[in-house]
C-alpha cells in the first residue's frame, strides 16, 4: 500500500507531482494555516507530514500524533516543532540546510544597506512627490564599506553573511557557542570576541542563531543599551531572539540609529511602535523567498519525507539520534 502523507501549506508544484509518484498525498494547495486540532483531523491516518514554520508542533500536539513517522519541515530553522517530543515518540524531524544559506545571506545584507543608507526613506521621499532638489545632507546615512560588523551565531548563513563583509573591506567580529576552526577564522579574516565586545565595538549587528531557549530574547534592553548610538541591527533569524518591544524603544529613543527586521516575534504581527518608526526596515519574513530558492527548499522537503517512509535515513534529519536503520 501507498504511504499517505499530508502537506499542510501550498508548496512549489514540482515538489507536489514529485510527492504524489511516491506516495497519496492530501494536500489543499492553499495559504490557510491550520489550527493544532485542524492539523490533527488531517494528519489522522498518514505516515508524512511535509509542513511549514507556521505550522505549530508543540509536545502537546506531538503526542496525538498517531502513526506519524516524519515531519518533513520546509524551513532551516525548525523551532515550530518541540524536537524533544519527535524525538521521545520516535518521529524523525528533518529541515532544509544549505539551499537557502546564500540567499538569506544576500537578503541580510540588503537590510543592512537598506537601513544604513536610508533607500526605504528614500523611496518614500520621492514616491510621496516630497523631492525638490539635491541637497547636501538629504537623508544621509552611514557608510558601510572599511565598518565593523558584529556576526551572531558563525554558522552556515553567519559565514555567508561574513564573506560578503569581505566585498565591503568591513572588519569582522562574531560570537557563538562554539568557536569556529582556525581555517576559517583565517579565511574570512574573523574575529571571535564576547557577546559585550561585540555589542560595543559593531557598527552593524546581524543575527544568525537558531532560537532555542538561549538565544531567545538574546537582544534585549541592556544589550542594545551596549551598542553604539550609531548602530544598526539585522534580524534574519528568529523574531524571538530580540526583545521587539525593547527595540522599538531602543529605536524611537536614538538608543541605536536603525534596524532592518525580516522576522517579528508574533508573526505576521509587527510591534505597532515599530511602525511608526522611520529608522526601522520592515520586511515579511522573505530572507529565504528567491524563486530558485523556495522551489529548492519544497523539493527538499518532500525528498526527506519520501526517504523516510522509504525506511533510509533522511539526507537532512535533525534528530539523528533516532536514526539506527542502514
Ligand atoms: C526560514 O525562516 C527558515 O528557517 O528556513
């Protein structure tokens, strides 16, 4: 008998037809994101289940999953899921590195430039007719090139980011758990240093961990106290590594200069203060969103769940400590 597996969102359609010669696939097609009971009606009687950081898999919904053996997430980060409460009831969680690295790097970077050069304001300014003439200081901003950037988390995103920097003779710091190896220390010219020096000495600060009960709330009050005045934070990561009401505060009071945010704490809700403010570029968790890059992530996904209900070990598994098959 064919495996039936559900997909919970829409996905690229030729991870769809690549689902279906493998398995009875339910899927909507549509952007409705399910409920914890919705998800639970669907998921009755399937093996796979291909979802998105959307879709919620706390330990309460996790334990009525009934016959589930793989929750094939089409995302990097997967903290959507209590991976303790997969990995405890035996379902293996898999996620999609590496295809989306370059490509959220590269949007980092554009929220980086766009805060610090004002091109959001700018676009305002001329859209709204409010142009007359060049002026010596319309909306100066700061230069970014031969500056000192502050990298949290050096992962794969983190050293994509920081290869960048290199384009823009930028001096790079970072801070993670775990120090990376000489090499590329050397390679990418980084600087390992604490979270306080990093706060103190960055003119940009750009977020790369996963959030995990550490990272949340990383950015807070005191550290943005820390920053320089004329800092500007970059959130790609997770909306709860940052403490978005602090910020806020942090950008209206001249705390620190301005801040770009892909990633909110309660999406799709953004903080109203931030709103408001001027010196915050505000995008839709679209880090990740090239045409390439999104159909490479919905391809990936569903080859994780089609290898696992084929009985081999998913090429992207996160708790591999479940894995004992050859
Ligand atoms: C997107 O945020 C991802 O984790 O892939």
């Amino acid at each position: 008998m064919r495996p039936a597996l559900l997909v919970t969102r829409r996905i690229y359609p030729e991870a769809v037809e690549y689902l279906r010669r493998h398995a009875e696939v339910d899927y909507a097609g549509t952007d409705d994101v399910l409920s914890p009971e919705q998800l639970l009606e669907r998921a009755r009687g399937k093996q796979a289940i291909v979802c998105q950081l959307t879709d919620k898999f706390p330990a309460e919904v996790i334990e009525r999953l009934e016959g589930v053996r793989v929750l094939a997430n089409v995302a990097v980060g997967y903290d959507n899921i209590d991976l303790a409460a997969a990995t405890r009831k035996g379902i293996l969680v898999t996620n999609t590195p590496e295809v989306l690295t370059e490509t959220t790097a590269d949007f980092a970077f554009a929220l980086l430039l766009a805060a610090a050069r004002r091109v959001v304001e700018g676009h305002l300014f001329v859209h709204s007719g409010q142009w007359r003439r060049w002026a010596i200081d319309l909306l100066v901003g700061q230069d970014v090139h031969h500056r000192t950037l502050g990298i949290f988390g050096m992962g794969r995103i983190g050293q994509a980011v920081a290869r960048r920097a290199r384009g823009f003779s930028m001096r790079v710091l970072y801070h993670d758990v775990h120090r990376a190896p000489a090499p590329l220390e050397a390679e990418l010219e980084l600087e390992f240093c604490t979270k306080e020096r990093l706060l103190e000495e960055s003119d940009f600060i750009s977020l790369h961990v996963p959030l995990t009960e550490s990272t949340r709330r990383l950015i807070g009050a005191a550290e943005l106290r820390r920053m320089k005045r004329t800092a500007v934070l970059v959130n790609t990561s997770r909306g709860p590594v940052v403490d978005e009401a602090a910020l806020a505060e942090a950008l209206a009071r001249g705390v620190i200069a301005a801040a770009g945010l892909d990633v909110f704490e309660r999406e799709p809700e953004v903080h109203p203060r931030l709103l408001e403010l001027p010196n915050v570029v505000l995008a839709p968790h679209i880090a990740s969103a090239s045409v390439e890059t999104r159909r490479k992530m919905s391809l990936m996904a569903a080859e994780n769940a089609i290898t696992a209900l084929e009985g081999r070990r998913p090429p992207n598994l996160v708790n591999v400590e479940l894995w004992t098959g050859g």
